[in-house]
C-alpha cells in the first residue's frame, strides 16, 4: 500500500474522507483564528484547494462523509450541532443557515460522520446526550436529515465512526 502525506504542520486538521469515483481527498480543519475550511486534493495530493469555508468563531468543524452515488459531501460541527450537506465541489448547501439538514444540542459533540449510500442512511457520533450529561450515542438519519433516530446508546466516549453497509456492520472507536 503507497501512502501519501496531503497536509501537514498544522494542528487543526480534523475528519478525512475519499471519494474512489472522482478521486478527490477531501478533510476538514477548524481554528478560532482561521474558521473552518473543508479542502479537497487529487489523490496524489496534488491541486490542493479550499472548497468551502466559514470564518473565525462560526463553527468547529470534525468529520467529514463522501456519498459518491449522490454526489453530496457532509460533515458535522461539534461547537454549534449539526450535519451540514453539500456539493462535492463544496456549492450549494442544502438547507438552514450553513446548510444544517440535522440540528442537534450543541453539548452532545458531534465528532463522526458515515455515509451509508445502500441504504440512504448518514450516522453520526455524538460524545454525550442529554445537553453534555448523558452517555455516548450514536445517531442515524435519512440522506436529507429526516427521521433521526438513535441506533446505539450508553457509550463511554464514542468519537469516530465508519460503516461497511455491504457486510451490515458500524464500527466506531471510544476515547
């Protein structure tokens, strides 16, 4: 397996995902200083580019989703909670005021994201429930934010999630 380093020297860096159909990278950063910025790469790294970006204070941005077959990119913002939705190219936001198709209580932490394209799912993590005084859970919702639903609950600290949707199984890691 070849590796290939696409950024580095910075501490901001939060979610990475590909897309094997368009070969794009595609990962997140957040600062206070800077904002949040999702960027995309060729697979070799190269053409690197900010595709979207919101400035200082308005969100802090974790992971990052790529559904291929719908051609959407999402991620989830742990400081204001919400799943954002938009164009791969990162145009065209869905719906709310930063594209939000899922609004969640800010205190949970929203960290993970998975996108299963079978079955028109995304999930993500959040670190606690009940506004940051319950256990982890993880949450699932249809591909436009509607009929959220919780999938696992009781967690420690759950932070990051991916999903293998031909073999029906989520995997996700605990702090």
């Amino acid at each position: 397996m070849s590796t290939v380093p696409i950024a580095g020297g910075e501490s901001s860096f939060r979610g990475v995902a590909v897309n094997p159909i368009t070969g794009k990278l595609y990962w997140t950063s957040s600062r206070a200083d800077e904002g949040i910025k999702v960027r995309w790469a060729n697979l070799d790294g190269s053409s690197e580019e900010v595709i979207f970006a919101l400035p200082a204070g308005a969100m802090n941005i974790r992971g990052i989703a790529v559904d291929p077959v719908s051609e959407k990119l999402y991620f989830v913002d742990g400081g204001v909670g919400v799943v954002v939705k938009l164009e791969l190219d990162g145009s065209g936001v869905m719906s709310g005021p930063g594209g939000n198709i899922v609004n969640r209580d800010p205190a949970n932490g929203l960290t993970g994201i998975a996108v299963d394209h079978i079955n028109g799912h995304i999930y993500w993590v959040e670190q606690c429930s009940a506004g940051g005084t319950g256990l982890g859970t993880i949450q699932r919702a249809n591909l436009d934010g509607s009929s959220v639903t919780t999938v696992v609950s009781g967690l420690g600290s759950p932070r990051w999630i991916a999903l293998d949707p031909a073999g029906n199984t989520m995997y996700w890691t605990e702090a």
